[in-house]
C-alpha cells in the first residue's frame, strides 16, 4: 500500500515537474485544476472588477478580452487561454490618473483633428477662390485691351476730325454717343476693377488668417506631442497573478493591452521589435489588424 502511494505521489511529483517545465503559464491555474486536467495547456481567467468610470460592461470586457486572447491563437495555431468564472488569474480594470490623461488625450487629438479638418475646408475655399480671381483678372485685362482699343479708334478719329477744322456738325451727336459710351464702358471697367481689388483683399485677409491658424495648429500640434509620449504598456500590468488595466483610450487598445499582458502570463518578457506585441511601447503596431509578429512567435518558442 505505501509502495502505490510512493508511486502516486512520485507520479504526481512528476506531473507536476512535466507541467512546469513544459507548459509554465499552467502555474497560474489552481492546483486541482492541473490535476483534473493533466492535459490542458491553457490558462483559466476571469474579470474580477470593472471600474463603472470605464464605461464599460463587465460582458463587453469578456468579449474584448476574447478577442485579445484570439491573437495569440491565431498566431500560434493554438489556444491558450480559456474563460472560466472561478478561475485564479483575474481581470482587474482600474480607474486612476492614467485614464483622466488618456481622456484629456482622446480629447485633444479630436480638437486637433477637427481643426485639420476645419483648415483644410478653409484650404480648399482658398484655393477655389484664387482660381476665380485669376478667372476674373483675365477677363478684365481683356476688357482693358478692349477699352484702349477703342480709345485709340475714338483718339485717332477725333484727330482726323481736327484736321480738317474739327467734329462736322452731323457728326457731333454720334462722335458725342461714342464719347458717352467710351466713358460709361471706362465707368464700368474702374468698377469691375474697385471689386475685383476688394477680392482680392479679402482673399490675402482670408490667407493671412489660415496662416495664422496653420501656426496655431503646428504649435498646438507639438505641443500634443510633447506631452503625450507614445505610450508604454505600464498602463496594464501583470503581478503573477493579477493582470490590471489602468487606462486605455478605446478598444482597439484595450485589446492590444490585454493581449500583452496575456503574454506575459504566457511568461514572455518585452521584445526590441517596435512591432511587435511584446514591444514595451504601444506606437507603430496596427491596432486595428494586429497579427502576432515573428518576433512574438520566436520569443514564445524561446522561453
């Protein structure tokens, strides 16, 4: 009888050794977990808390946490975590000054993007401006043209009449007509030209005015940048047991820090690749499509 409780306990010993070695991140599950389940490999989670000032459902936090744990199975080919509400490693999301700076940040880059947006309108306004301007400038120096021609035919006309002793009596009313005419089309022109000029008043205000909120939004755009860093994964984090979440700025990033931190518990420290998932700064991954990067895999297959 000793001799079969020697050799439980000696294959027990031994299991477990196997597990620990082989499978590390089965050390975050219960330990009758491990033993009704010699042959599961993947680690047991759960949401624990969610801050209600997240605004988020502890249902919408399961299933973006899902989606988390979706990337490390599509890029291993292998599951490795599974949702269980007694499980020991838990889902902590923590509302602190991270999340107010990450609020004030989304803020900011949406004024920032609604004045890029604005300027840019105001860009094209500009741009549509200016062609009629030069439109309308062509058309004037053809009217120009045209006035001085028939200033000239008027002048040589009243020329050829003061050869001969001056304007014949008949011919005072037409000569007359053409003066009235010369000048009401003179009239016509200084006023196209008076608004014309105005225009273009208005168009060098209106450009001033765009450069002017062009360095306001360069300035305010540097000034965004030098207050907010790219952000590293110090937001999450994982103590061993505990993954807590303290800001993010939308789920595409909560996923993405999810997903990190589920890395760690997979016992994966930080890479050097800008694009990878275990990269410690959140910046040049693509949030949206993330696939897990070859230095993730190889990072996996090395611990």
């Amino acid at each position: 009888m000793r001799l079969i409780v020697l050799f439980a306990l000696l294959g027990f010993l031994g299991m477990i050794f196997y597990q620990n070695l082989q499978h590390p991140q089965l050390r975050l599950n219960p330990l009758l977990d491990r033993i009704t389940h010699p042959f599961d490999q993947r680690i047991r989670y759960r949401i624990a808390e969610v801050d209600p000032r997240f605004n988020l459902s502890e249902v919408e936090l399961k299933q973006i946490s899902q989606q988390a744990t979706d990337i490390w199975k599509q890029g291993l080919g292998k599951d490795y975590f599974v949702y269980d509400p007694d499980a020991r490693l838990s889902i902590h999301l923590i509302y602190d000054q991270r999340q107010d700076e990450s609020l004030q940040r989304r803020d900011q880059l949406s004024k920032l993007t609604q004045n890029e947006a604005s300027i840019s309108q105001k860009n094209s306004e500009l741009k549509a401006m200016q062609e009629n301007l030069a439109r309308h400038e062509i058309a004037l120096n053809m009217q120009q043209r045209s006035l001085q021609e028939l200033n000239q035919n008027y002048n040589a006309m009243i020329h050829q009449y003061n050869q001969y002793g001056g304007v014949p009596v008949a011919q005072q009313p037409a000569v007359q007509q053409s003066l009235a005419r010369l000048r009401e089309q003179q009239n016509f022109l200084e006023q196209q030209i008076a608004s014309f000029n105005t225009r273009v008043n208005e168009y060098n205000q209106r450009v001033n005015e765009l450069n002017r909120l062009d360095q306001g939004l360069n300035l305010a755009i540097d000034q965004f940048n030098q207050r907010f860093q790219p952000r590293p994964f110090d937001k999450g984090l994982f103590n061993g047991r505990e993954i807590h979440i303290y800001e993010f700025e939308s789920e595409d990033d909560l996923r993405m820090t999810l997903a990190h931190e589920f890395g760690h518990a997979l016992g994966m420290k930080h890479h050097n690749a800008p694009k990878a998932l275990m990269y410690p700064m959140l910046e040049e991954q693509d949030m949206q499509h993330f696939r897990l990067q070859s230095a993730d895999i190889a990072l996996f297959n090395a611990r």
